[in-house]
C-alpha cells in the first residue's frame, strides 16, 4: 500500500500528481478508461482543516465544495439545493430529485429502516460524539454508510457510495478519522469533494467531542483518475503550481491563509444550519455559531452574483468572507472567470471587425 503524507490538501495534491503519473496501470471501467494506482493509497493529512485547493489549472470550484459539505452535515439529499452550484450533479448521481448514496443524509436519517425513530435514534453522529466524549479510549465509535441491501447487486443505480465506512478514535487529545473507500477518483473525490466534505465532518464531530481535530486518514482501495479528465485537469507529466498555500512564508506579499472555525456553540449548531441553508429568518437571527454570517453567508451571496452575470459584485461579496482560504480560493476562481470572459469578448468582437 502506498501512503501520501501531507500538511494539507495542496501538499497532498502534488504528490499524489506524480506518484499516479509514475505508477500506474490502464484500465477500463464502467464510465469510461481510467489511470489506477496498482493497490491501495493512503492519505494522511497532518491539518485537514487546510482543506481549500488553490490549484489554478485544476480550478476547483469552491462553492460547490463549500456548499456540498455544508449540504451533508445538514443530512440532506435533495439534488436541487447543489444543483445550484453545480449544473452538472445530475450526470454524477442520475436523474432523480433525491440522492441515492448521499453521505449526510445515510450517516443521519437513513437507519431509521421502519421510520418510526424517535429522539436521535437514526442520527449516527451524536451517538459516536456521545461515546467519544465518554469513554477517550472507545474503540467502536464506527459510522456506516454502505448497505448491502442499497447497494449490493443494483446495476439499476448509477449514484452508489464510494465512500462506505468511518472509523474514529481520540489519540494524544484529538479526534483522528479514517475514511475507507471502494472507489477513489483522485481529481473530483479524493483530492476534490472529499478532503472538504470528510475534514468538515471531522472538525464538526470534535468540536461536539471537544477536543482538536487529528489526522484523517483517507484509505483509497482504487485510486484512479479518469485518463481525459486526468489529461485535461492533472497535467500529464505533472506541473508545478504558484505556492498559494497555508503557509505564512509562501510569498512576501502572500497575507497568512487561515481557516475559520466551523463551530462555536455546539449546541445550537445544527439548528443554525438547518436554518441557514433554508434561508429562514437569517437576517434578523442572533447567530451563536459566526461561520454562518461570516463565512457561509458572503460565499452564497457571491454565488448568486455569479449566476445573474456580475463578477463585480460577486467578487465585492466574496471580499467580506472571514475565512480567508475560501475567500482567496473564491476570488481567484471569479478572477480566471473574468479573465476568460474578457478574452472570449476580445476575439468576438475581433471576428465582428473583421467582417465588417
């Protein structure tokens, strides 16, 4: 088994580059040919909170990761709320209007198989935080989203998890978590969707704990990329990248990045989410939680800027975010929009002056 060690994703990002280019075996899959590392990959990552990609050729899109995580820890799998920042999430998870394999949604509500559960019942999350609080040395503290009686056999169903089991355990004082995965695709899960969904998942259960985040650990048994895809968004060979990172010292005029922290009052949390996302009295709402007025509101604002056309005021609202990874991840992604924009406009109206 290969194992990447990183600081944070964009460390993680680059090794994994070359390694893939270096080792692997071409393969054929049910969508399409793929690059597959031959055995699994782990990933370590030393400060997963550092979860903001900030590779400019990769342009990953913020919001949607943003967004997406937010959409999970909030249990929900209704297609249409990420459809917003992601027009294409109906060709990754089919047609209908309600997720098969979303992860929030099966980790909170979905084991209530008789739908008669009251209280918590249903809701692994609490339970695991309940028994790490208690016990610093449990052992079992194991949340499930595989299920064979969903999963196994179901040629029908294109929207199968990847990602099917989370083990979690306190060591010197923080909560580790290891993520297992069936089916890894490096550039849109691992090292895309999945380091923001999973290490925001991490954060929000230690701060139920109250202890630190530690490692997470994401186990990858196929570690692959799609060879177009990998062509178009990896590099084939690999490329180095401008050093936006985490780091302090990246760059004389690079300002410190740092995250925000996503919870503030355990208690009221999860009710703030639910309120937040269905935009439900927010302007008026006495916040105890900050990421939801600080971070999460100016990034949607942003976005609903970016959909009607004005990167100007998008940019204006993304500026306002606290968190200063994602709002430098949002701004930049805006910025190589704009850039493309005003090219696209150049050589129209060279063409139109030229057959005047």
């Amino acid at each position: 088994m290969e194992v990447i060690k990183a600081v944070n994703i964009n460390d993680a990002w680059g090794d994994a580059r070359e390694e893939l280019f270096e080792n692997h075996v071409v393969r054929p899959s049910r969508v399409g040919e793929v690059w597959e590392y031959p055995g699994p990959v782990t990933t370590v990552y030393w400060n997963p909170a550092q979860r903001v990609l900030f590779d400019p050729k990769r342009n990953a899109n913020h919001f949607f990761h943003f967004m997406e995580a937010l959409h999970m820890l909030a249990g929900r799998r209704d297609v249409a709320w990420l459809e917003q920042f992601n027009s294409k999430i109906r060709d990754f998870v089919g047609k209908g209007d309600l997720q098969h394999a979303a992860y929030g949604h099966r980790l909170r509500l979905a084991f209530d198989l008789d739908g008669g559960a009251e209280d918590d019942y249903a809701d692994q999350l609490p339970k695991v935080a309940r028994m790490l609080a208690k016990d610093k040395n449990e052992r079992r503290a194991v949340l499930c989203i595989w299920n064979p009686l969903w999963d196994l056999e179901r040629p029908d169903i294109s929207d199968i998890p990847c990602n099917d089991i989370i083990f979690l355990k306190i060591r010197e004082g923080a909560l580790d978590m290891t993520v297992c995965c069936r089916s890894n695709d490096i550039i849109f899960g691992c090292y895309g969707s999945n380091i923001v969904q999973f290490s925001t998942l991490q954060e929000y259960l230690a701060a139920m704990i109250g202890v630190p985040m530690g490692f997470y650990y994401q186990v990858s048994d196929s570690w692959h990329a799609y060879t177009e895809r990998w062509e178009k968004l990896a590099g084939n060979p690999p490329y180095n990248y401008p050093p936006v990172d985490y780091y302090s010292d990246a760059s004389p005029s690079q300002p410190n990045v740092n995250p925000f922290p996503l919870v503030r009052n355990p208690d009221t949390f999860d009710e703030e989410l639910q309120r937040w996302m269905a935009r439900d009295g927010i302007e008026t709402h006495t916040w105890d939680n900050y990421y939801f007025p600080l971070v999460a509101e100016p990034l949607w604002q942003a976005h609903k800027a970016y959909r009607t056309n004005d990167l100007e005021k998008a940019l204006e609202h993304a500026r306002h975010c606290q968190a200063t990874d994602w709002r430098i991840g949002v701004i930049e992604w805006l910025e190589r929009i704009r850039v493309r924009r005003a090219s696209k406009e150049d050589y129209e109206a060279e063409i139109k002056d030229a057959n005047i």
